[in-house]
C-alpha cells in the first residue's frame, strides 16, 4: 500500500494545474485606452494566451470563433476591440465581427489580465488587508464559505471530512469578496461517500464518476475495491477485508477533501465571465476544521506546499477555521523572504454557530443526540 500523504501535501496540484494560468505573467503591461471612440486595445496575453485557451476549451461554445480570430491577429497586433458594436480592428486597418458572446468575454478577460499583472507589480498592501477582513462583511462571507464546507462534507464510518474550498479573492469597496472555484474532484468525492457501505456498490457507480483520476492517480482505490469484492464472493469473513477496504476509501477521501484543485478552465471562465472591479488579491483556499465528538480541530496552517505556490504566484491566501473564528495566513511576502502574516477574527457568535452546525451535522449523519 502507498503511504498517505498527509493532509494538504496534495496541494502541489495547484501549483501544477497554474503553472500558465496567470495570462499576465508572460509579457509587459500594455496601456489601455478609455476613449470610448478608440475601444480597447487587448492585452497581448488576452490574444496568445487567452484565445489559445478559449480554443482549446470550446469557452461559451465559440471555440472554433477564437481559433480564427486568434490566426487572425498574428502578425497584425495591436488588436482593438471596439465599444460601440463587437468587432475588432487590426493593426492594418482591417476589420472583423465578432460574436456578442466572444466580445464580452475578451473584454472581461483583458481586465482580468491586467489586474494579474497588476497585482505582481504593485500587492495589496498588508494593514488594507487586515483592514479588509476587519469588515463585517468579509467576516461573513467567511463564514459562509466554511459554513457550505461543512454542508458538502463526506463520511467514512464515523468519520466526517469538510472540503477544501477554493478560488479568487479580490478587494473591492475595502471589502474582500471571496470567488468561489469549483473543484472538479468534488461530485467523485461525494460519490465515493455516498457509495461508502459496500464495494460492490461503488463498481457499479465507477464507471460514471468524473475527477478519479485525480483522488486516486495510482489505482489503489480501485485495486482495492476489485480484491474486496472478490473476497466478499468467496466468502471471506467481513472482518478480514473489511479493515483494509475501509482504509483504503478513507485514504482516498481524507486527502481529497485536503486537496483543492483548481484547473484552469474554471478560472478561464471565471475571468471571461464576470465584469471585474477592484483589485484582484489572487487565490484563496480554506483549511477547514475537523469534528470530532467532542469538539472541532483547528484548521492547519499553510503546508510547505502552499508555500511553494507563494512562492511562484505571490499573493496566495490560506484561510483556516478555528472554534470561535478565523485565521487569514498572507503569504504575499514568502517570494520575498518574508514571513507569513496572519489576520484573526474571534467571536462568541461565531463558537456558537459553529458548534450548533457541527452537532447537527453529526446528529444527521451519525445520529447523535
């Protein structure tokens, strides 16, 4: 049997998945221009990069559109997209329509492209930070986050496992809005739960269940529930198998629901998908508690993992659940050797919301009293 990771170790993931999700790190800032009569002249990386990956990812249906408009600009940039209708004019003076779908999204994507590159010039400083997650609003979105963690939690025996959550975080109006990303392991994850009673039960769902090969890129799982079956049909005792097959699923689902995945088709149609405003502060990611009987485990800090992704993106932060509260972990300066800062929210209100949703959790699913 392969060694479990421990939890969080997983999260390389990210930083492989990333590795050219951040459109704006491959070329120099361009100057927008505001005069609504010239349109906008696209980011670079908003024609390389974006249309690229529009293409390759059929984005709103208008993959093949992106793929000729792409051919089209090369060699012919600055590409300018136009306010008043969708079209786009090149450098020649030539002049192409576009779909309204393809037009919005290129908008959308090249502000997003620019607060990127933004944010690696010039962070959000650490005290407006703080500030930020001071607010009452940004508490509550917090909460609501770890909140729906909890909702979405999975189950081996008695043992229940809160998902990571994450996506993009941006400051806006001195507020933190907090964008969630889905994870694409998820519907898996809560599948292998649900299918948790028997391994015959979870063959016969196998085959439709999408994101496997991420939970379980070494087949153990499968190998697994294959042997268990085949010992339950000649009639091995339950007790010699069943350790090992419990074991095996609890693996699989304590360190996926350790591990958010961010693909960057998600964050494409995030970024092409939304007016942006404010100031984007980059990815986020929560460390949720663990219930147990008697009380929640706190949230681990950031794992030498998350520190790797710092190290690379920036501004990366780790939000981690405590009893009465919050911990934000800023790892914005570990690029440039300086330690993590960390930002706490305690209250009363908050121990006694959460402890009334982790006792209903586990009066629901283990039927405690």
């Amino acid at each position: 049997m392969q060694p479990r990771q421990p939890p969080h170790a997983s999260l390389l993931r990210v930083r492989v998945l990333l590795a050219s999700a951040l459109l704006a790190l491959v070329v120099q800032p361009v100057t927008a221009t505001d005069d609504p009569s010239d349109g906008l002249i696209l980011h670079p990386a908003v024609i390389f990069d974006g249309l690229n990956r529009m293409a390759a990812n059929d984005l709103l249906g208008r993959g093949e559109e992106a793929r000729r408009l792409r051919t089209t600009c090369l060699g012919r940039l600055p590409a300018v997209l136009a306010a008043d209708r969708p079209r786009i004019r090149l450098s020649d003076d030539s002049e192409h329509a576009l779909s309204p779908e393809l037009a919005e999204a290129l908008r959308n994507l090249d502000s997003f492209t620019r607060r990127s590159f933004e944010r690696q010039v010039a962070p959000v400083k650490p005290a407006a930070l703080e500030k930020a997650f001071a607010k009452p609003e940004s508490q509550a979105a917090v909460a609501a986050l770890f909140a729906r963690s909890l909702e979405l939690s999975t189950q081996v025996d008695d043992q229940i496992f809160p998902p990571e959550l994450g996506g993009l975080a941006v400051l806006t109006d001195g507020r933190v809005e907090l964008l969630e990303m889905e994870d694409p392991t998820r519907p898996a994850l809560a599948a292998l739960s649900a299918a948790s009673r028997s391994p015959q039960e979870l063959a016969e769902a196998w085959p439709r269940l999408e994101g496997l090969p991420l939970l379980d890129p070494h087949g153990l799982l499968e190998r697994t529930m294959h042997l268990s079956i085949q010992r339950e049909e000649r009639g091995v005792p339950r007790e010699r198998w069943w350790p090992a097959w419990t074991g095996a699923l609890r693996a699989v689902i304590e360190n996926g629901s350790n591990t958010f995945v961010l693909h960057p088709k998600q964050e494409l149609e995030l970024a092409c998908g939304r007016r942006w405003t404010g100031q984007l502060l980059g990815h986020w990611h929560l460390h949720p508690g663990q219930p147990g009987p008697d009380s929640v485990a706190p949230g681990a800090a950031p794992s030498p993992d998350d520190l790797d992704i710092a190290r690379v993106q920036g501004q990366f932060l780790t939000l981690a659940f405590l009893k009465d509260g919050f911990r934000v972990h800023d790892l914005s300066g570990v690029r440039r050797g300086q330690p993590v800062r960390t930002y706490e929210h305690r209250s009363d209100a908050w121990r006694r919301d959460f402890a009334g949703r982790i006792a209903r959790l586990r009066a629901q699913r283990l039927g405690e009293d």
